[in-house]
C-alpha cells in the first residue's frame, strides 16, 4: 500500500460532490489525494488538502501549481464556457508537466442518436447544450497523446446518495410525482461501481474512452419503479413524460476498451445497492 501511495497525487476537481467525493474516499487511503470544492463547509475547510475553487472565478492553474498533480480528475459542475476555459489550461498543464487527466463525461455526447446506444469509438453527437459542451472539452482532450487521458462516459447514476435517488425520496415525502420516461432506454451505474472502476484505470494505467456503465440495457420508467420498490415506498404518484413517440436510446456500451469481469456489473446490481 505504502509503495502505490507515493507513485501518485492526484488533484480531484469537485471533490466535495457527488461523485468528487466518493472518489476522494476511495483514493486517499493509497495515494497523495487532494481536493477542490466551491460552496464553504467546515468539512472541507479544516482539511488541509482541499481548496476553495469557484470556476468562473478561479485560475486553475493555481490550484495545479501549489499541488502538481501527477493525475487530474475532472468531476466538476458549473458554467459551461468557464468549464470549457478551465480546461484548456488543463490541457497545458498536462502538455509542460506529461501528467493525465481522467475526465468525467456523459451519455449525453451521443443524446442526438436515438435509435442505437453507442460504443467508444463512436461519432459524438448531441442536440442537447450540456452534451456539446462535454463534446467541446472531449475533442480538446482527444487531441492529446492517447497515454495522457482517459474520458469516462456515464450513463445516470444512481446509488444509496445519489442526487437522483435523493430526489426520489424527497417528491413521495412531499407527495409531488417522480418523472418518468417511458420511451427512454438506458443503461445505468452507481458511485460504487464508478470508483472501484477509475481506481483500476490508475492503478493499470489504462487511457483512452471508457464506457462505464451496465452492460444491460434498462426503461427509465421500469428502473425509477424497481428503485421505488427497493427503497420500500409504497403508492408513489408517477408522472409518465413521452418526449417522442419511438423509443430512444441514451446508452454507453463496452465495446473496445473492457475493464475485467470482476468490474463489470448489471442494472440489478445497482438496485441491490439500494435495498433497504
Ligand atoms: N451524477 C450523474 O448521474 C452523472 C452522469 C453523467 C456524468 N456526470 C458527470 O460527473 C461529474 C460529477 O457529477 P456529480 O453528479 O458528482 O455532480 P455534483 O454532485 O453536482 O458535484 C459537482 C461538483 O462540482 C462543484 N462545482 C459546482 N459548481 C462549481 C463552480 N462554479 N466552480 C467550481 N466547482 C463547482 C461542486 O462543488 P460544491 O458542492 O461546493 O458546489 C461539486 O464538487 C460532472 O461532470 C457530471 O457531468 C454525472
């Protein structure tokens, strides 16, 4: 353990959020972890190896230089074309320092193509702004030497604090409708499957675009119920949302880049996650 921890700091951008701080967990115990979180909180404050960062405000390459990450994970929120600025001086951080960026990117890259889901190497396309603006910051990234990113496509995730699984919760207790889709076909993950799978990546030092998510393929509006029953909330009021008529699919499959077995999972595998 002791020989893994010196082999890296890693510097997690957003790591007092979801997902930012289930990997800050999962990596500080092996390597030099640090963080960045943006509203203040006494947590994050006494602990030294966190920083105050706001992206619209900061200069990134400040935080990069006090801490010289040797990799950067990118979980971040906020302005888009802050966000897109943010991580152009990434890109020359990694350039002068040949560190690596592990960027958290989305299904939504490919929300233009309905019919099929889609695979690594497939052609980006989105209709949606939040999906051309992950498309903007992944074609600067793919530009790089391949050793030096990994882009992480994520389908929803879910998991016992997940923001969704949250807001599932908070509706039936204000007794307002949980939104489903029933023509959307997906495939899901959980913070749990997330970090043990991005731990791998560091650990081999595997790069290049991953799809990290089940490997079946699930309706929205059937996995918001299974999820209901597992969180044993009885008479929900669902609101069934048809955004088409056809059924659409926002799903990132495996295809080239597998992890092994061992990390793989199925939609069922979220759900027991969440029974209480
Ligand atoms: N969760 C999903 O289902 C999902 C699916 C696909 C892709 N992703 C991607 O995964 C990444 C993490 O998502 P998440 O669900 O973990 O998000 P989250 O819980 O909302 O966390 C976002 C993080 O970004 C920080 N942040 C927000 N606005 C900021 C700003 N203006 N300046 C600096 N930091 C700011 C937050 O800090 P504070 O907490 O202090 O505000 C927090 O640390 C995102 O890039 C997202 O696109 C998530």
């Amino acid at each position: 353990m002791k020989k893994e921890k010196s082999k890296h700091t890693i510097l997690i951008l957003g790591a007092s959020g979801f997902l930012g701080n289930a990997l800050y967990k999962e990596l500080c115990p092996y390597f030099r972890t640090f963080g960045t979180y943006r509203i203040p909180k006494r947590e994050f404050e006494k602990n030294q190896h966190f920083f105050q960062y706001n992206v619209e405000e900061d200069d990134v390459y400040e935080i990069l230089q006090a801490v010289k990450p040797t990799i950067i994970i990118s979980a971040l929120r906020g302005d888009f074309s802050a966000q897109v600025i943010a991580h152009a001086h990434i890109v020359e951080y990694i350039k002068t320092y040949k560190s690596k960026l592990i960027f958290l990117s989305s299904a939504n890259v490919f929300d233009a193509y309905s019919k099929y889901p889609s695979y690594e190497n497939d052609k980006t396309l989105s209709n949606s702004i939040y999906g051309h603006f992950k498309i903007k910051i992944e074609n600067a990234l793919l530009r790089l030497p391949k050793k030096h990113v990994a882009i992480i496509r994520l389908p929803m995730v879910f998991g016992a604090q997940s923001p969704r699984t949250q807001e599932i919760k908070y509706f039936f207790k204000e007794k307002e409708p949980i939104e489903v889709f029933p023509n959307l076909i997906m495939n899901v993950s959980t913070d749990s499957k997330i970090t043990q799978q991005i731990h791998y990546i560091i650990n081999r030092n595997k790069s290049g675009i991953f799809h990290l998510g089940s490997n079946d393929l699930v309706h929205h509006d059937d996995f918001i119920k299974d999820i209901i029953t597992a969180l044993q909330i009885k008479t929900p009021l669902l609101k069934q949302v048809f955004t088409t008529n056809d059924d659409r699919y926002l799903a990132v499959l495996p295809k080239e880049n597998l992890l092994p077995k061992h990390l793989q999972f199925t939609s069922k595998d979220v759900l027991s996650e969440l029974e209480v």
